[in-house]
C-alpha cells in the first residue's frame, strides 16, 4: 500500500482545493518519517522490521539498552567461561582516548582502574587516577584492593562513591580527601545512591593538623565513613555556607584528637540538621598524649550557633594513658555560644573521664544507652576549659545509668540559673562524687558559691558580710513544690573565722514577706527582719537545714553577721530529689530590713566581664543609671595589685579584696 497518494490536478474550479490537500498530505507522510539529520520527531511508534536487511557501521555498545556488535560478541564468546561480570566488562567497555587500565570488578566508566589506580602502585599515580574518575562525573568506584595515594583530592561535586576497596593516605600537610569545598556555596548532593569511604592514614601523626574524610558545605549527602589515625578522622564544616540535611553513616572513626569535629566557620557558616548514624569513635588502649581526646567536638567561629544535629547510637571508647583529658563532647570556638539543640540518642560512653567538655553548649540533651566511665578520676560529667573562661555548659539534660558524676572544685562552671539536669544517677554519696556545680540530680537544685580557691587566680579570698540584716545567698521559687516534706534546703558554708549565721527571708505568693509566722524552722529576728540561727557557724562545711512552711512560695537564704562579721569562703545549697525548688537568681546580697514585697528587693545575677578593669571602680550610680544591691562584676584580667571585682552595696561600689 502507497505510503503517499495524490490526487491528479485538472483544470477547473476546484484547482486550489486539490492543490492544498495534496501540500497537507505531502506534509503528513514526511511527518511520518525518520530524519538523517535528527529533526523532532525522530522517533519509532511502532516496531521496525529490517527484511533480512543488514544495519552497518553500528558504534560499540555501551549503555545497556544498546544493540551488540558482532565483534563484541565474538570477544565475549572467545572469553573461558564462565562469563563474569570483569571479562564483560573488559570487552565491552574498552578504554578509550587517554584512558589506561582495564575495568575490574563492576562496569563502572568511573573505575579508578580505568584512570591508572593500580592497587598496591604508586600512591603518586593513584592520586592522579583518583582525582580524574571523579573529574569525569561519573559515579566512582573503588574496586577490592589497597590503593596508597600522597595528594589531597577533592570532589566539589560530591560525585557519588563507592569503595569497595581502602583507600590510604600517605601524604601531610593537608586534608585527605574533600567532599564539597569550603567556598561560602552549597554543595549539593544530586544523586541518590548511598556512596561509601574507607580511609586511613598510613600513620598516626597528631602534629599534622588536618582531616581525613573532609565534609564542607555539602547539603543533602549520603556517606558511609571509615576514617583513622588522623587529628580529625571526621571533619564537617560549613564555612559562609551550610554543612546541612546530611546523613552520615559511621562504620567507625577513630585514633584522631576529635574524632568527628563538626566546625561552623567564616563570618555565617553554619553546621546544622544533620543526622550521625551509629559509628564507633575510639582512641586504642595505648594512646598517650598531652592533648584532650574528644569523641565528638563542636567548634562554632561564626556567628551562627551549631543546632539540630542528631546522633543516633553513636559510641565513645577513649583512651589516653597520657596528660591529656578524655571527653564524649567538647564545645570550642571563638563564639561564646557554640552549640545549642542537637541531642544524642543511645549509643555507649565507655573509658571516657567526661561526658562534656570545652564552653559553650548550652539546652542540648544527651540520651546514651549506656555509661562506664573511667574508673581512675570522679570528675565525670564537666570539663570547662578552665575556671577563667565564660564557661556556658548549662541547662543540658544528661539521662545517664552509671558512672560518677562530680566535678572537681577547682572549676566551678555556670551560673545558678543556668543549671544541668541529671536523671537515672545513683545517689552521688554512695560512690564517693561530690555534685557538680550548676546540675540537678533528678529535679533537685544543688549549686555553690566558691570565693577562695587557690586554683582560681580571678577569685577573691573572701567576702566579709558586716551586716546582720543582710544576706549573701540565694532567691528561691517554690511555688511549684507540691508537697510540704520537700519544701526543705541544706546550706554547707565555710567561713575564714568563727562568725556568720544561717539565715532565710520568706515571702508568701502574694510575694509578701512573711514574719514571725512559723513558717520556717530557724528563730526570727524581728530587729533584723529575718530567720537565722542562734549560733554562729564554726566549722568547715557546717550544715544547717531550713525547712519551711505551706504559705512560704519564695524564700532568700544565705549567711548574715552573726557575733562576728562573716568571713565567708565558700557557700553551697541542696534540694531534695523530685522538690520543684527552682534558684532564681546567681549569688547576690539582698537585704531584709524594711523589705514588704519580692519586687522591692534589688536582686541580680553576677555579671562577669570581658572587659578588664583598672583600679578604678565602675561609673558611679546616677539617676537614670541605678544598680541593683549586691549587684557584681569580675575584673576579668587584673594586675597582682588590683581588685578582684567590684559589688554594689546600694549606694557605691566596694571593692572585691587584690589578688597576693
């Protein structure tokens, strides 16, 4: 049957009409028909049947919908069986233009074969091999064997990988191997295949300060890691730009100083919202360094505050025989506020000393399966930096089953209103541990005030309390303290010389001072305005309980004058477990004379400064410029002659006795 039929043209009326529907069916039939030069459509709608009709000059397949040539098939026939997945690979993949090797394992045109990778070659012509497979765009494989290579290599595309052979890097002086760039730009993952890394350094060197398996600013990845023996087996960072949305896979990450560091860098890097699966981060048994070992560190430089990370089942086995401190967790960086909102959920802790170390973390909650911490320190959970720094590691939740949990009184950390919470804790006393300042072990308020300490240079030796109406001490809220046999504090002070009363101030929920109401257990001093002790404090950590009334929902205690000024060293507060006793304010003189409501007593949080003062007290009170009493400010950095501090008495500023 004609493909194309025409009608015949005669003279007559109709001429114009049989002249156009000739031009439509002309125009119908080369519709129909395949075009030599490509022009759309281009396409079958149907099958095509060839008649016994040969096709010549077919180019060699390579994808799989392809037709094969005779000479490939006379290749792969000519091949021993049986047939494997490399022999047909060979065949029919053959290297092309500057291509050398041969595919091995899988077709992969990414095959670091392909570009010269030779397991067991040389680590130089690796590198190369490397850094061209992932140059072409494919996806690249690995193949089973060991392959050396000495130079960084990058993949700004994050170009999918997969290693099903290890890969060593014998190089320094630089990272290892980069996923992203570190360019103030997103480096998005476009693929959805799962690439895999398997990375080690040849040898443990923590003086080459440097990553292995490097994550920068990429967004959406997903990698599986093995990464060892460099200082940050792990590193991921977003610098000017977002390392965000990943998910990462640790098979294991271990003999480095922070095992996976997660870094917010530049001006605005940000490092959030990605999810750590599983992995064992380690250091061997027979680690000795001066260096502080951590399982994972996070380092904020920018002014964005690393949140909404997750690590799921993610364990800590470190080891350090040496100087150097131990820690699951470590804040670091220039922002003062590192991390905040990122949770741990399950994973073991084990050989660790600390669970949190550094500053700046701050509202994070850490669920660990299971805890065994090291045997040989009871200074478990906190680890500042250093007693002089503005320390936030506070208001964490930690849900630990074991292990000792105190903290070494030469570093007191985070103000009283910036409390931890401890939950599923044998009882401190039982294994010997003193509670850490700033926790709360299962709901109960427990802090201390620490002037004298002779590991803390910024810290005066005392404060003389002259006044017997006035109280260095705490504001508490107990509105929420449902039962009355809760309602109840333990106050331990140490004073330089006999002197000082325990002494409380209560206020009903009207926020009125209670007085003389049999609302608290010490006697009432009406002279005074307040309950206090009959009998001055003696001893070293004397302890006094104050228990308190129904109608008492807010309470001031602390230390008064008592026949003698009280030289006050040290001052620490208790609440039963479960109590709802809540501390409102940090450390502060308030005053119980003349005083009818909570609103009219000057109460502040001490406030340290960065900036250091001179010998000169802060600008004078004015008018419009009025503190609070008892309000306090640290000399941040003073010289061996200057004050210490300066706090408010309510009309000028008194100095804080100079550092000897």
């Amino acid at each position: 049957m004609a493909k194309l039929i025409l009608t015949n043209m005669n003279s007559g009326y109709s001429l114009t009409e049989t002249l156009n529907a000739n031009s439509d069916a002309i125009e119908a039939a080369l519709e129909n028909t395949l075009s030599r030069d490509g022009s759309v459509p281009n396409q079958m709608n149907a099958q095509i049947d060839m008649n016994s009709n040969r096709i010549t000059n077919l180019p060699l397949a390579v994808n799989a919908s392809e037709p094969l040539t005779l000479g490939q098939a006379i290749n792969i026939a000519a091949v021993e069986n049986p047939l494997t997945q490399n022999s047909i690979g060979t065949t029919l993949w053959p290297t092309t233009g500057g291509e050398t090797g041969v595919v091995n394992n899988y077709i992969y045109y990414g095959n670091i074969d392909r570009y010269g990778a030779v397991s067991g070659g040389s680590a130089s012509t690796n590198a190369t091999a490397i850094q061209n497979a992932i140059d072409s765009g494919y996806p690249v494989l690995v193949p089973e064997g060991d392959y050396d290579f000495d130079s960084q290599i990058t993949n700004p595309d994050v170009v999918p990988i997969t290693c099903e052979g290890r890969l060593t890097f014998t190089g320094s002086g630089e990272h290892a191997f980069i996923f992203g760039a570190a360019d103030g730009s997103a480096h998005q993952y476009q693929s959805t295949i799962v690439s895999s890394i398997w990375l080690e350094r040849e040898t443990k060197d923590w003086t080459d300060v440097y990553g292995g398996v490097c994550l920068f600013n990429t967004e959406g990845h997903q990698l599986v890691i093995h990464s060892r023996n460099f200082y940050y087996p792990v590193y991921m960072q977003g610098f000017d730009a977002g390392c965000t949305f990943n998910n990462y896979w640790i098979k294991l990450a271990g003999d480095g100083v922070s095992q996976i560091l997660q870094h917010a860098a530049g001006t605005t890097g940000w490092c959030n919202q990605n999810n750590i699966y599983g992995g064992r981060l380690f250091t061997a048994s027979d680690t000795s360094s001066a260096l502080d070992v951590t399982g994972i560190e996070l380092k904020c430089d920018s002014s964005a505050t690393i949140n909404g990370n997750v690590w799921y089942n993610t364990s800590c086995e470190l080891y350090n025989v040496g100087a150097g401190d131990t820690q699951a967790f470590k804040g670091s960086g220039t922002n003062s506020d590192v991390a905040i909102k990122n949770q741990l959920v399950g994973g073991r802790l084990e050989q660790t000393t600390y669970f949190l170390g550094g500053k700046g973390v701050f509202e994070n909650e850490f669920h660990p399966a299971s805890t065994q911490f090291s045997a040989s320190s009871a200074t478990q959970l906190l680890n500042p930096d250093s007693a002089d720094d503005q320390l936030v590691l506070m208001q964490n939740k930690f849900d630990v089953i074991a292990g000792d949990l105190g903290l070494d009184d030469a570093r007191p950390i985070a103000s009283l209103n910036k409390t931890n919470m401890v939950t599923q804790q044998p009882v401190a006393t039982e294994r010997g541990c003193k509670p850490a300042r700033g926790v709360i072990y299962e709901a109960a308020a427990v802090d201390q005030l620490v002037f004298h300490d002779a590991d803390i240079s910024l810290k005066h030796d005392s404060f003389v309390n002259g006044a017997s109406d006035t109280i260095l001490g705490f504001l508490l809220d107990m509105r929420n303290v449902s039962e009355d046999y809760t309602k109840i504090v333990t106050l331990k002070a140490t004073t330089a010389a006999t002197g000082g009363r325990f002494a409380a101030v209560c206020f009903d929920g009207s926020y009125v001072n209670l007085e003389d109401t049999d609302d608290c257990n010490l006697t009432f001093n009406a002279g005074n305005g307040l309950y206090r002790t009959g009998a001055d404090i003696t001893a070293d950590n004397a302890e006094q309980k104050i228990a308190f009334g129904d109608n008492v929902k807010f309470a001031i205690v602390g230390v008064v004058q008592g026949s003698a000024d009280a030289d006050l060293q040290s001052l620490e507060i208790f609440a039963p477990g479960r109590s709802d006793i809540r501390i409102c304010y940090d450390t502060q003189v308030v005053t119980g004379i003349g005083v009818a409501t909570v609103d009219s007593i000057s109460v502040s949080p001490i406030v340290d400064s960065d900036v250091p003062m001179a010998t000169e007290a802060p600008i004078a009170p004015t008018a419009g410029n009025s503190y609070p009493v008892g309000y306090d400010v640290t000399n941040a950095n003073p010289a061996a002659t200057e004050a210490s501090g300066w706090m408010f008495n309510g009309s000028a500023w008194v100095a804080k006795a100079a550092l000897t």
